[in-house]
C-alpha cells in the first residue's frame, strides 16, 4: 500500500470513529448494498446506450462483486481494520481496472458506473440519518463527515481505476504492435507465425495454419498531389482481380 493510502485510511479511521452516529449509519450499510447495487447498475442502463453489456450475467457478475468489494472495504475502514485486508486494501480496483481494459470496456463507462455508486451510497446514508432519532446537530454532523468520506474515497478509487486501466491499455497496444510486427516478419521470411499473439492476429486475418501464401510487396510513390495514394486501392482490387483465387491460394 503506498504512503498517500495509508494516510487516508489512518485519517478516515480517525474521523468516523469520532462520530458514533457515522459509525451506526455505516454499519447499516450491509443490509441495504441491493439498494446501492440496483442504482448504478439500472442507472448504466439507463443513461447510456453502450452500457448495454450491462444486461449481460457475466457484466452484472463482476459488477455485483465489484460493489460487494468496495462496501467491504467502507465497512472494513469503519471498523479500523483495513489492514486485514492485506498489504493493499486497494488492490481489488486495480484488478477490476485491468478486467475491463481487457474486455475494451469504455473507462468512462466505470466511472459513470463509481459516480452512480456515490450517489446510491449518498441517497442511502441520508435518508438514514434523516430517519435517525438523534439531535438535529448531531445528524448535521454526521452527515457532514459521511460526505466527506464518500466524495475523498471515490476519488482514490476512480483514481485507482484510471491509473491501472491506462497501464493497461498501453501494454495491450504495445502487445498487439509487437504481434504485427512479428507476424510480418514471419510472412516476409516464408515461415508460420511462431508467436502466440500472432498465431492469434493470423487467425483473425483469415489466414489459417499450414495456408498457402505469396507475399507480395509493393510501393506507392507519392507524387505530391496525393494522386498515387488514391490509387493505391485500385491498384491492389487490379492486383488481386488479375491473380484470382487460384492464384493466390498458392
């Protein structure tokens, strides 16, 4: 766990144990997560149109637990014991992060879905002061340092999530370059794809193991006026039109 987040979680502590009504609100919290779970989730579906992936059971699988883990961790905080949640209390962001980046599932996507979270969180925690029997003083508090928190919390989390999300992003696009380049070489040289990652981009191009090939390799001149990229198109449907698929099968 870096220093910035066990400064936060010491603090976090520190402050809601300070207040015995956060504490009783919080502690609520576990009997009412469907309440926070149906929010985000209905409000993905409804605000966007490419958050229909969140119909899916596999979506919803990982979404569920993914909010399951961020109100343990709420919970774990409240109770001053974050740190049995092992070395990085975080760590679950970081692995959700690197889930969706794989899945090419938008960022924006999972932050919309952290924003609808705080809200539920928020709408939750309010009406259960508002419905407290205590002083309107101490509801005013309370509700006060459970704002804070909820705003500070998200924050680090999404924070989390963007950091890891775009480590990720750029290991794929850096992997996925190395397979073309690899595949390339493999096909200049006359040999079949040997890297895994460009067996698989192969594949995806329709080119199927032990397939015959040739290889062509040509250069389009520029000529200043953008003319010769133009034809670049016509000169490859010509190329191919003229060798025919029993050409090029060979």
């Amino acid at each position: 766990m870096s220093r910035r987040d066990d400064t936060l979680i010491r603090d976090w502590e520190t402050r809601l144990h300070a207040n015995a009504l956060a504490l009783q609100i919080l502690g609520t919290l576990n009997e009412r997560k469907s309440e926070v779970e149906r929010c985000a989730l209905d409000g993905l579906q409804r605000e966007n149109a490419q958050f229909e992936r969140a119909n899916s059971r596999q979506f919803r699988e990982e979404a569920l637990g993914h909010c399951n883990d961020i109100l343990q961790l709420m919970l774990a905080i409240a109770a001053g014991k974050a740190s049995l949640s092992g070395p990085d209390p975080f760590h679950f962001v970081h692995a959700h992060a690197v889930r969706r980046a794989r899945q090419q599932f938008p960022l924006g996507g999972s932050l919309n879905a952290y924003r609808l979270a705080h809200k539920g969180y928020w709408e939750v925690m309010r009406n259960s002061v508002s419905g407290s029997p205590a002083p309107e003083i101490e509801k005013t508090d309370c509700l006060m340092i459970l704002s804070e928190f909820l705003l500070e919390f998200f924050d680090r989390v999404s924070g989390i999530l963007t950091d890891a999300y775009i480590a990720e992003e750029k290991l794929m696009t850096a992997r996925r370059t190395r397979a073309h380049v690899a595949l390339i070489e493999d096909l200049m040289h006359g040999r079949q794809p040997g890297d895994l990652e460009a067996q698989a981009l192969s594949e995806r191009c329709g080119i199927g193991s032990g397939a015959h090939l040739a290889i062509a390799i040509g250069r389009i001149r520029h000529s200043g006026n953008g003319a010769a990229f133009d034809r670049g198109g016509e000169l490859e449907c010509r190329t191919c039109s003229s060798l025919g698929p029993r050409h090029l099968r060979r």
